[in-house]
C-alpha cells in the first residue's frame, strides 16, 4: 500500500487545532513547522505523532541478508567533516595544483585521490578531511570558484551526502 503525506499546504487547510493522521503517514517537515507555528498537533489514533520507520519497498528484507552491506564510517571527533571534491575539465599543467593549493589553505588532509585523463579532458576525485577551524562553506565556495566555464569545473559535498546518494 502507497504511503501517506500530510503537506504543509494540508496543514494550512485543515480547519482545527488538531489533525489525526494513520499511524504510517510521513509528515514533511514543512508541516511539522507549519503545524507548529499555527498551533496545530498532529497525533495517530494511538497518540502522538512520531515519524515511522523508512519503507525500504518490498526486497528490502532479502536484500539486507544478500548484498553486501556497507558500514556507516568511523567517526573520528579530533577530524572534521569528510568532502568529496571532483572536478571535471580540459586538462593543462597546474590543475591539480590549484585545486590542492586550496585545500591546504583551509587546513583540509588529502585522504585519496583518483584521477583520469581521456585525450584532452580530465576528471579528479579528491577525498578530504577538513580538520580545525577549516569553514566547509568558505572551502565550497573557493573551489567551486576555480577554473571558470571554459577550463575545469569543481563541485563539493560532504561526504556523508555522497555516500548516501551512492547506496542505491
């Protein structure tokens, strides 16, 4: 059975201070927000409302004990957050450099680098970890800047991102 969605646009709507919902209705958080700022409670029949568990959809319970699972990556407090910084382009002398210039001007550690060429072009994976006071947002923001249009282009997300995107 198709799950549920309760909307902020549903909330805005419904015509009471409280909205009754089944027990596996995922609630947006834009609704929770909007529930919340109206004063509006969202309950199940059997009482508050609490988020249900993620349908994994009908192979998930085999697929749990026949792929290979991946572990969730060690946490090392004294590290920052993980990046994964590619970059896709015409190749020439110096791109690498640049790239790696700037990440040691924010304090970030090269964990790993894969890197390919294919006649002109170029495409690098660099795996970092950002330690200190090192900001992810200033870091994005220099890298995502290199190159220009008609060289190479950047892109930087966290690691955590990337590895969930990838577990498809």
């Amino acid at each position: 059975m198709a799950r549920r969605f309760l909307t902020a646009e549903d909330v805005r709507r419904a015509g009471g201070r409280e909205i009754v919902v089944e027990a596996d209705t995922v609630v947006t958080p834009q609704a929770l927000e909007v529930a919340q700022a109206a004063g509006i409670t969202i309950r199940t029949g059997a009482g508050a409302y609490s988020e249900p568990p993620p349908d994994r959809g009908p192979d998930a319970a085999t697929d749990s004990r026949t792929l290979p699972q991946r572990p969730e990556p060690m946490v090392d407090s004294a590290l920052g957050p993980g990046l994964v910084v590619t970059a896709v382009g015409k190749n020439r002398p110096g791109v690498l450099a640049e790239i790696t210039s700037a990440l040691g001007q924010y304090g970030a550690s090269v964990i790993d680098i894969s890197q390919k060429s294919v006649a002109e072009y170029f495409h690098v994976v660099v795996t970092v970890e950002l330690l200190g006071g090192g900001s992810f947002d200033e870091l994005k923001q220099v890298l995502e800047c290199l190159g220009g249009e008609d060289d190479y282009i950047v892109r930087v997300m966290h690691e955590r991102v990337f590895r969930f995107m990838h577990r498809i």
